[in-house]
C-alpha cells in the first residue's frame, strides 16, 4: 500500500486566477477503502475550491467522526482544521464561525454523525443560519464501526450481513428543509458535473448550505439489497444538471431559450439549472419538499439544488456583530476606554 | 474514437518511450530495475542481448532515448538511462559462461565485409545457428569506428577488446589487415551470403577552398587524422589548432588535440551554436576542457606567409530562418575573422564510398553514394545474396543504429539462407503480466523517488589532458547509480484497463497524480484530446480509450506522463485496472539468445 503520493504533477496543470494549480488544494493520501464514494467528494471539494480560487489559507475545514469525518486530512492540506468529537462539528463550527467570520468553513459529516449521535447539534446550525457548507456523505450506515445500519439507511434496505431494515430512514434533505436551511442540496458522490458546481454555489452562499451527498460505503454497503449502493443511485437518480458561474465571469456556455433558468446569488454569482429542471422553483420550500416527495414516491433520487434563499440573514448578521472579525478586535477596540464609557452612560442618563 | 488495441504490442511497446526510441529496442527499464536490485550482470546480458556492446554504450551511445525519457516530462532532466547502461558493464561479474556458442555448422558461410559493430551484430546473431562466419577488414582488430575513430579518453580501449572479444570468441574466422578490393571476387568464394558493414568512411574535405593545396602539410581531414593517432602514426599536433565543423567528430579532434600538444584549440563552425549537429553533453565537455566553439563563421581562406599556414579567414554570418523551416546563413557585412593556427582539421562530414563494388556484381546505388536497399527491414541490396547495414547502408549515423541494422540483416540473411520469404519478418516476443503481489502491492518501486539527476564525475582536467588514453568519466559509483536507477518510473508496467469490471467509482481518477484519467463522453479523437481535464494536446502521445462503460461514457487516459505508480490500480475496488509489466523483445535470428529472469 503506497502512502504516500508522487510529487509530480502534471505539467501542464491549468492555474486559478491565484496563480494555483488543483495540486496546491490536494492533502494527503486517502486512507479510506478504495473505491470509497467519500474520496470522489473530497476530490469535489479540491475542485470546488481550485475553480472557485479561494485562497487555501482562507479556508477551515471541520467534521465530526466517521469514514467521512476523517475526509478533511484527504484535501485541503494547506487550509485550518478541525476534527472533532462525534457529533459535535456543529457547535465547533459555529464558535469558529463567529470568532472569525471572513474564512470558508467546510464541514464534512456523515449519516450517522449527523442523523444519529449529533441530530441535535445539526438542527440548531441550521436554525443558526451559520455561514457554511455542510456535506454529509451519506451511505446509509456506519462505515467506520464496520458498516451498522445507520438512520439514513432506506427502509427495506438489505445490510451486508442480510438483516433487513425495519424503520424510516431519515431524509436529511427534508428535515433541512423543514428547519428553514437556506441552501439545501442533495448529489451523488459518483456526479462532479454536479456536485463540483453545487459546492462552489454552498461556498459562495451566505448563510448555511446543506448538501446531502449519496456517497456508496464499497466495503459495507455496495450489495444487492442495498439502497445506497453504486449501481442502485445510479439506477435510480433523477439528476437536474446545473453550472456555476462565480460574479465577474463571463457566461460562456450557450443556453436554448426556455431551457434553463438562472438563480443569482447575494453576490452576483450565478446558478443555471439546465434542461428538464428550467421550471422549477428553488425559491420555493414547499415546491422543494412536494417536489422530493414526488420523486420518492416514483422511486427516484432527486439531486440538485433544492432550495435557495438568496436573500437570508446568517448568524453573524442576526447577531448584529462586528463587520470586523472578532478574533481581529484588538485591546482598545474591545475596550475603548473611559472616555467612551462615560459618553455611553451619558447618552443613557 | 475507438477503443485502444491493447492486444497490438505496439501499443504498450510505444508507452515504454526509452525503448521505443532506442533503434535497438532496448528494454531499458528492465536493466534498469536489476541495477537497483544489485544484479548488475543480469543487467549487463539483458543490454548484450538487445545491443550487443553494453560497456561501449554505456559511455559512447547518442541516446536518443534520453531526450524522449518520461522523467523528462514530468520534471527537469530524463533518467540517466546510459550511464546506468555503463554501470552494469562496469560492476558485473564475469559473464564468459553465460554468454551463447557457435551453434554446430549448419554448412553456410557468410562473408562480413567490415569489423564495426553493424558487422559484429550480425556475426553474434548468426554464430549460433552454425554459419560460418568470415569476417574482413583493413585494420588489425575488430571493431571498426568504435576504435579508429572514437579516441580511448571516451573509450578505453579495453572495454572495446572485451565485448568485440566475445563476439570474435564465438568462432568468427578473421582477416584482419585485409582490405577487400573486389566484391566481385568475394562473390567468387562460394559465401551464400555477403553483409557489407564497410561504414562510411570518407571525410570531406573543402578542396576549393584558397590555399587549400599549398598547406596541404598542416591540414588534415579530421576522420583520418583521429584514425592516425589512434593507431599511433600521429603522436603530436601544433600549438595553435582549429577544428573546422560542428558534430562529433570535430569534438572529439578538439579534445584530442588538446591531449596532443595543441594548447590554443578552438572549434570554428558555419552554423548558429544551438545548430550544431554534436549532441549537448560533447560540446559541453569541449567547453570544459578550454576549448572556445565560434559559430555563424564560414571558412574563406587558409592563409599562409612564407608557403607555411598561419591561419585562416572566416566570413561572419547570421542565421536567417524561414517559414518553411529553412535556415540561410546571410553574411553580417562585417571584415572577415582572421584566427592564427598551425594546423587545421577538416571535420566536416562524412560519405560513403564504394570504390570496392563493382558494377557487374549488381549491386546498385542512388545518386548518394548509397545502396539501394529493398527496405530498412530486409536490408536485402540489389543483389539478393548481399545485403547492407550500419553506417553503409544508409550513410553515418551511430553505433546502435548499426546494432539494429545487424539484427535485422541476420533476419534476412538466416531467412535468405533457409530458402524462406525476407518479408514475412518473425514477431517480436512480447509478454503480460501483472505485478500484483498482494492488495496493494507490487513487484516494483512504484512511487517514483524526488531524487534529481546527477552528473557522472571527472577526472581532474590537468590530469586528463596529459594521456590521451586516460578515461574522463569515472562512472557513477554503487550508491550513486542506486539512486539514479530508483529515478526510473518504471514505463513497462502498464496500467491495463478491463471496462467491464469498472463502477466508475471515480478513485482512480481522483487519485492520479498527474491526471492522466477522465470519464468523459466518447467523441471524435481530436475532440477527446481537447475535452480532457488537462487536454492531451501532443499526438505522438497515444490516449487509451475503453470500451463505453455503463454510464454511457468511456475512460480516456492520456499516456503521455503517467507515472506508472500504480496509484489508480491501488485505489480500484474492482480491480478494473491492474499494472501488468510488458516486455518487448526484438526478433532475433537467434530466438533465445540468453535466458534472465
Ligand atoms: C570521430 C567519430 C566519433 C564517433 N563517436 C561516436 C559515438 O560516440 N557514439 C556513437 O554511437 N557513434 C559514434 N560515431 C559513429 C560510429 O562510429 C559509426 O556510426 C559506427 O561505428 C558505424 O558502424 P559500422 O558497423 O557501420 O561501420 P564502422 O564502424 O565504420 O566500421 C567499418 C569497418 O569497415 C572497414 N572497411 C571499410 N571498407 C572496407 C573494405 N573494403 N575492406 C575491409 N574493411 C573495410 C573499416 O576499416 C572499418 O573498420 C563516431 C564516428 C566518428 C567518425
Ligand atoms: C461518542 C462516540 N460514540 C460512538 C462512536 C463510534 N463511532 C465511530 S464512527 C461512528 C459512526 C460513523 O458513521 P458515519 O458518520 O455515517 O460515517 P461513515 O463512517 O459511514 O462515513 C460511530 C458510531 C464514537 N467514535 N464516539
Ligand atoms: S468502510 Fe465504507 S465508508 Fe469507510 S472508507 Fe471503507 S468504503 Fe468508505
Ligand atoms: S522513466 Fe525509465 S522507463 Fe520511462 S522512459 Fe525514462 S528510462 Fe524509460
Ligand atoms: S499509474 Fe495510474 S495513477 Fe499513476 S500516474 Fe499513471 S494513470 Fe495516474
Ligand atoms: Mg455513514
């Protein structure tokens, strides 16, 4: 088994506008089971950053435990870190995220870390409105601890060992959705054409982004009977395809009249769902949660951008804090001495 | 596009740049993983067996597989792929033993006319099928070229008696100082075949050229005069020395002249320095040995004061080039140059000439001066009992060109003597197989080192310009050739794809440090080129395209610098890549010429 990864790159590598190549958004070798839906993601998020031309050093990263938690260390060497407890990214992130509120939190979760042991957490991050991207890698069972049903798993969903599931799998995208999540998406780890441009469009949200990523466990769940295998998503996704276009670029692709339909950001950047999706509303949160419970009932897989607030508030904003980060607040601005104290009070008197 | 024919050998023989690239075919990363496992004599036979003259290469080879390296694409400098080739012949054991026998005589004779090394190939492939072999040449030894001309500094001239040694040693009957005068009475002598290996032994020379004649005593023509002083007819040369010309020949008169007693030597050359036709690595040991290389100046004049040459005169020119390519040298206007000298030397080029064959035999020629030869397979002349290779054939090239010629020419000659079609050429041997030595492991280095390439060391310089004969380059040590055979990325284990077995799982296009792979829409091959994630934009790089896979689409690697780390192959669930090591082998006429395993 190599672990490391040659040093050699491709010499022709395209560049960002910072002058960076994809290779300077790599992290070390994945020690995740070949095959691994997770590794496409994590290649999905190197992408996402390399062509949205974020600064590495401008980016945390953040997750819980898992398979998918220990995705971080697999891109991204150059950004922050934080691998925390299980269960508990969601209050990490959200103290990061008010300390220093200019970096680009990515939070990486998996189904169980997220729907099981830290449920809780996740709820008050959406309804927090934190400004990130959230992605759970989702394979309906606990890769890590040898592949446990997890709450995600399909109802009817044969596990590796032939016990078949009895309850309800949680649908995270829903209960996103239902929480009042701002950003909600859903792909397949197998999907960059869409999922690399539904992360640049999480990252360039403000406000909290969810995408529920159906990312097959190879080792654990990838057999007849399962639902989240590779052969049963692919058998059964209903993919709207979707570009983005960050603000200042110039749109380039060529789109038929009446074909498409375009979703534009807080900041001027741009989303063109494609095709068969020109007529849905993504401003629309009960459209959203009718138009997956549709596709559930035809036994479909809906991915792509589900929902989207453009206009929402994040937990910086609704706390009405400093532009400034707080972590940059030096002495005398936190305590801008007696003088200002005293014309506090007398505007009080 | 098409899905790839990777059942074509040469395919996968193409990947393998080095050997593609070596005229003959040597399967250099092979040699290369012994010298890293330490089996420097397995290393040194599987060279013989593909070129016959290891330790003569390994210092003297033009290497046209270095500048096409993959290591040179993906980081500054190609492997050291022909100083390693020397390494193996220096630190081997004695290989006597192992090395083939004539065969019992099987009642045909061959004539040789030449003892270089195109003559010598054909002469160890044929031996042991039972030819008898007769071998003709006007100098006392074997060897051709390889001894008259590249001077003993490069080449000492024990190297060259060993590997000759065990060519004549396979029962060669020699005629040495016998210079063949007539083909036509060669044909006479019952051969049942004739090699001609004669080289292309005429200097030119600039006859026209004012006091070209009345100087004639300090001027000489670089090919003979390198011969002279490797037979030891010339021991000394005058103070002041320019050397006429820019390829290889006027660098080794240069350095040799420098060992003779010239102290001013200088290199004056019509054609821009980067022009030159002497491969970087001999004008850079020029250089380092004092001598100065004056381009865009052409010969005018040989000027002489009191009927002896002190120097000459140069026109200064500028190289003008075209839109078709070509290059006019126009001169700048400017006085000519005047540079003193004693002596000069003509190392201008060089022909071929057959002054030996006659008209009557059939054998004919183009306007060249070159044979006619039915292709550069057969190697079969006009005449079908003769045949042509090495630098007679197609005029001066180098020592490897004249191996493959050899090879080939023993095909024909064996195929010839059996009474069997020249043109239905026996295949290469070729074999496939994975390297898989449990999940995750295989049999060779697969992550390539960061190690840089390293330059062969020298002797002092004051030391080397005393003795002609001393060797310049030491040789890479153990511990360094370790490391720089550790460089190679080892071309030869390809990474084979089986369409059915992939669940386009993305892993190995994920992890593809130099990525290589894309699942991508099929489209027409220029299409595809451009649409992969870095566009393969060089067509002497072959792409791999699969069979279309489930999702409709089909898997594109560009071959040009895959690392052949193994990485995709290690990170496939399915096992739908396996790194299988390739191995191309020349036909020979000799098939199992040695046995390594
Ligand atoms: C100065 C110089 C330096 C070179 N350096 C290199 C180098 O570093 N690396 C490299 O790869 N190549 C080098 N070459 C080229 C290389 O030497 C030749 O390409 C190669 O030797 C050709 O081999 P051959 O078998 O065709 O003939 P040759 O080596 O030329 O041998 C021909 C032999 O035939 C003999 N002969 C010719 N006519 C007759 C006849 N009628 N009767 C009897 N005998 C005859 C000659 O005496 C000679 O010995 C160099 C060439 C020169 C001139
Ligand atoms: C507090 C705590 N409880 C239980 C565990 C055991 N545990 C480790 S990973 C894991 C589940 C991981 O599942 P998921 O988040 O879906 O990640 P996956 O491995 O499937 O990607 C559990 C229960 C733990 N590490 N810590
Ligand atoms: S156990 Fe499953 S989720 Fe974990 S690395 Fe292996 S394939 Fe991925
Ligand atoms: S890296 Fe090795 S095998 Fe590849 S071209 Fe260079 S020498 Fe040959
Ligand atoms: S061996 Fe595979 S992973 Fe390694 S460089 Fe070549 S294609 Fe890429
Ligand atoms: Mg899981």
């Amino acid at each position: 088994m190599s672990y490391v990864k040659p040093k050699f790159r491709h010499p022709k590598l395209p560049t960002n506008s910072l002058g960076y190549s994809v290779a300077d958004y790599d992290g070390a070798i994945s020690t995740l089971c070949a095959g691994c839906g997770h590794d496409s993601i994590s290649a999905a998020i190197r992408n996402a950053c390399f062509k949205s031309a974020i600064p590495p050093h401008r980016i945390a990263k953040l997750s819980g435990i898992g398979c998918s938690s220990k995705m971080p260390t697999y891109f991204l060497g150059r950004s922050h870190g934080f691998n925390s407890v299980h269960g508990r990214m969601p209050s990490v992130a959200t103290g990061a995220s008010l300390a220093n509120r200019e970096l680009t939190y990515i939070g990486v979760s998996g189904d169980g870390d997220t729907a099981s042991i830290g449920m809780g957490q996740f709820v008050h991050l959406i309804r927090r409105n934190v400004n990130m991207t959230y992605i759970v890698a989702n394979n309906g069972c606990y890769g890590l601890t040898k592949g446990q049903d997890s709450a995600t798993a399909d109802l009817g969903s044969v596990a590796k060992g032939g016990a078949v599931n009895p309850f309800d799998g949680i649908d995270l995208a829903s209960l996103a959705l239902l929480q009042g999540a701002s950003f909600v998406a859903r792909s397949f780890s197998g999907d960059k054409e869409q999922l690399e441009p539904l992360i640049r469009a999480a990252m360039a949200h403000k406000g909290f982004a969810f995408i529920d990523v159906v990312s097959p466990c190879v080792t654990f769940n990838n057999h007849a009977g399962s639902t989240k295998s590779y052969a049963e998503t692919r058998a059964h996704v209903d993919a709207m395809q979707l570009d983005f276009i960050p603000m200042r670029e110039e749109i380039r692709t060529q789109y038929e009249a009446g074909t498409s339909q375009t979703v534009t950001l807080h900041d001027g950047s741009v989303i063109h769902l494609q095709k068969a999706s020109s007529d849905y509303a993504t401003d629309d949160r009960a459209a959203a949660m009718q138009a997956i419970q549709k596709a559930e009932a035809e036994d479909k897989i809906l991915t792509g951008l589900l929902h989207l607030d453009p206009n929402s508030q994040d937990l910086n904003q609704l706390l009405n804090l400093a532009n400034k980060p707080l972590n940059e607040l030096d002495k005398d601005e936190l305590c801008p001495g007696s003088r200002v104290l005293d014309s506090i009070n007398q505007g009080l008197r | 596009m098409k899905p790839t024919n990777v059942t074509d050998p040469e395919y996968f023989h193409k990947v393998v740049d080095c050997q593609f690239a070596c005229p003959a075919h040597t399967p250099v990363p092979a040699y290369i993983r012994l010298i890293s496992q330490q089996r420097y004599t397995d290393a040194y036979l599987v060279n013989w067996e593909s070129n016959v003259f290891p330790g003569v290469l390994g210092r003297t080879c033009d290497r046209p597989c270095e500048p096409v390296c993959r290591r040179g694409r993906v980081e500054e400098e190609p492997v050291a792929i022909c100083r390693l080739k020397r390494v193996a012949a220096d630190f081997k054991e004695d290989v006597s033993s192992r090395l083939p026998r004539a065969g019992k005589p099987n009642g045909k004779k061959i004539a040789l006319i030449g003892g270089g090394p195109a003559s010598l190939t054909v002469a160890r492939d044929l031996a042991p099928l039972g030819y008898e072999l007769h071998l003709y040449d006007a100098n006392a030894k074997a060897g051709g070229f390889m001894r008259s001309e590249i001077p003993s500094f490069r080449l000492p001239e024990s190297v060259l008696d060993e590997e000759v040694g065990y060519v004549m040693d396979m029962g060669i009957t020699a005629h040495f100082n016998t210079y063949v005068d007539s083909m036509a009475d060669i044909l006479t002598n019952g051969y049942d075949a004739v090699f001609v290996g004669s080289g292309a032994p005429r200097g030119r020379d600039l006859p026209k050229l004012p006091g070209r004649k009345k100087a004639d005593k300090n001027i000489h023509i670089g090919l003979d005069w390198l011969a002279n002083v490797a037979f030891e007819h010339t021991k000394k040369i005058g103070k002041k020395v320019i050397v006429l010309g820019g390829g290889n020949t006027a660098m080794d008169c240069c350095r040799t002249s420098r060992r003779l007693g010239g102290e001013d030597v200088k290199v004056i050359v019509r054609s821009p320095f980067e022009d030159m036709k002497a491969s970087p690595w001999e004008k850079e040991d020029a250089i380092h040995e004092g001598i100065p290389i004056i381009d865009n100046h052409v010969p005018k004049e040989f000027v002489l004061k009191k009927g002896k040459l002190v120097g000459m005169t140069f026109e200064k020119v500028e190289p003008k080039y075209h839109e078709d390519g070509r290059r006019e040298l126009v001169p700048t206007g400017e006085e000519p140059a005047f540079f003193e000298c004693d002596d000069v030397l003509i190392a201008i080029g060089q022909e071929n000439a057959f002054p030996w064959i006659e008209k009557e035999t059939g054998i004919r020629f183009t306007s060249w001066g070159t044979p006619i030869i039915n292709d550069d397979e057969t190697f079969q002349s006009t005449r079908k009992d003769v045949f042509f290779g090495g630098d007679a054939a197609f005029g001066p090239a180098n020592i490897i060109t004249a191996v493959a010629h050899g090879h080939k020419a023993a095909v024909s000659i064996d195929l010839y003597c059996r009474g069997k079609d020249l043109e239905k050429r026996p295949a290469p041997n070729v074999t496939l197989i994975s390297q898989k030595m449990g999940i995750h492991e295989w049999s060779y280095d697969s992550i390539p080192v960061n190690d840089k390439r390293e330059a062969v060391p020298l002797v002092e310089l004051g030391e080397a310009l005393k003795d002609r004969d001393l060797e310049v380059e030491l040789g890479f040590d153990l511990e360094t050739a370790f490391v720089q055979a550790e460089r190679c990325l080892n071309c030869d284990a390809q990474t084979v794809f089986t369409a059915d077995s992939c669940i386009e799982c993305d892993a190995c296009a994920d992890i593809c440090p130099t990525s290589c792979i894309n699942f991508i829409q099929n489209a027409p091959e220029e299409e595809l080129r451009a649409n992969l994630m870095v566009p393969a934009d060089d067509p002497e790089q072959d792409i791999y395209v699969s069979q279309t896979l489930n999702t409709g689409k089909v898997l594109v690697k560009d071959e040009d610098v895959c690392l052949h780390c193994g990485l995709c192959a290690e990170r496939c669930p399915t096992a739908a890549w396996d790194m299988k090591l390739f191995t191309y082998n020349v036909a020979k006429a000799t098939p199992d010429l040695m046995e390594v395993s």
